[in-house]
C-alpha cells in the first residue's frame, strides 16, 4: 500500500579548498569557534545588510549557486581531519557555496523520472529596488511530498538536489491525506501563508471550513481572549498556517464525528 512520504530537500552544499581571504566587510561579521570531540571548529561569516534590497530572489537568484557570505565567502575551518556527508575533508579551511530554492528543479527531475511529487507553490509580492514584482515560491520551504512505497524510496536520493529523506523517531515521516489536502487547499488560494511552529498552538476545537476560497479546509480555531484564529497544523513538520477565515465560513467538528486521516 502507498504511503505519503515527506522528502527533506535542503541547500545543496558544496566545498572547495580556501586559501586565504582578505576583504572589506561592510555587511555584519560574525565568527564561532567550538570543540567537536578532540576537532577545533571555526565558521566565519557575513550576513548581508539588506538595507531595503530582497536578498533571495533578486540579489541572490534562486536556484543559482551563491557563496553564502555578504562580502566574502562563508569559510569553515577544521583542526584535524573530518568526515562530511560521507565523504573526508582534511584539516584545513573551506569555503561555503549554496543554491537556494531549488525546490522547482528538483520537482522537474522527479516528474521526468516517472515520481508522483506533490510541491504546493503560493504567489507572493516581493519588492525590488525599482518596482514591485509578483512570483511564485513554495508554500513550504526546502520540502517536497512523494506518493511511493518506502521501499522505492532510494528512488529519490541519486535526483540532483536530494539531500535525504526527512524522519519521524527515526522512520520516514508520514504525511496524512487530510494533510496533503489542506496543503493543496492552501497552495490553490494562490495567498502566501505565515508559517509558525506548532509548539506554541495550544488546543482548540477542530472545524471545517465550508465557505469560500478555503472550503473544505480541516484546521482549528482558537480562542485567544475575545479574538479567534485559525490554523492549519501539518504535524509530520511540527508546523502551522495562519489563515484569516470568518467565523461564519466555520463548522464546528464534533468529537464523536469522524475525522479524515
């Protein structure tokens, strides 16, 4: 029987030997340094002002790799000798390249190799140095859903742009249908969404929304004082949605009603 699976995709990394680097640092400097067993670890980096600029999307192009580092690249240093991703890295410095929101290329790749991939995309406004521009970003960042057995799961990882499967207490995480629904639901508004981890959603009543562009919708309703919000867990990834619905677009979901899993 298929399951829904939950696939992780995060920034591809890549490394290469860096000598020595010597520039202006205009963008605020950071540097951490840690004992890792008997290895000295430093990472030295410069995050980018943004001083009114978008940074992903414009600054930094998506799906294009970047060298992580405002004015210079983000370099991690090694004492001794380490083992990264399976692979092993001798002592010395190296510097950081990333590729941000390959999230689409990787959907493609998947789709061409016969996968059933699901990646929700919203739309959302973001703001240019000279004009206002409408694109098109994944609901959730660095995340795609596949429809497969797990056995075929291996399936996944040679795709370029896989890091790994994401887990659940140590098995692949598993995502319900009324989850992947509300995801579709959600993506099919066409709104961008605030995100919110779900340590901070308390309990509240399960509704289903049958009114309007959300209809069909299972999500809670809290109460916060003399106000109400709505949400939308996903608890696979321990995150929520804030959606604004009326309440009249609400019904409440009974405790002995079933519930779609």
């Amino acid at each position: 029987m298929k399951k829904l699976l939950l696939l992780a995709l995060v920034c591809t990394l890549s490394f290469s030997v860096q000598a020595q680097i010597e520039t202006p640092a205009p963008s605020p400097a950071a540097k951490i340094e840690q004992k890792v067993g008997l290895t000295d670890v430093s990472v030295e980096y410069s995050r980018p002002a943004m001083r009114g600029r978008t940074i992903f999307g414009n600054l930094v192009p998506f799906g294009k790799v970047w060298r992580t580092g405002a004015n210079a690249r983000t370099k991690v240093t090694f004492s001794d000798d380490v083992t990264v991703g399976g692979n092993t890295l001798k002592a010395g410095t190296y510097a950081i390249f990333t590729k941000p929101r390959s999230e689409k290329k990787v959907y493609q790749r998947m789709l061409n190799e016969d996968i059933e991939a699901f990646l929700p995309m919203v739309k959302t406004v973001r703001q240019w140095s000279d004009r206002k521009k409408t694109v098109e970003v994944p609901l959730i960042s660095s995340y795609i859903f596949v429809h497969m057995e797990e056995k075929n799961l291996y399936r996944t990882l040679p795709i370029q742009g896989t890091v790994n499967v994401l887990k659940h207490l140590g098995k692949p995480a598993k995502i319900r249908a009324v989850e992947i629904e509300n995801l579709r639901i959600l993506s099919g508004t066409g709104e961008n969404h605030q995100i919110e981890s779900c340590i901070n959603v308390l309990s509240g009543d399960a509704v289903e929304v049958i009114n309007g562009p959300f209809m069909g919708l299972i999500a809670t309703c809290l109460r916060e004082g003399q106000n109400h919000r709505v949400v939308v867990k996903i608890d696979s990834l321990g995150s929520c949605f804030n959606v604004n619905i009326p309440l009249s677009f609400l019904r409440k979901i009974e405790k002995k009603e079933p519930v779609k899993v």
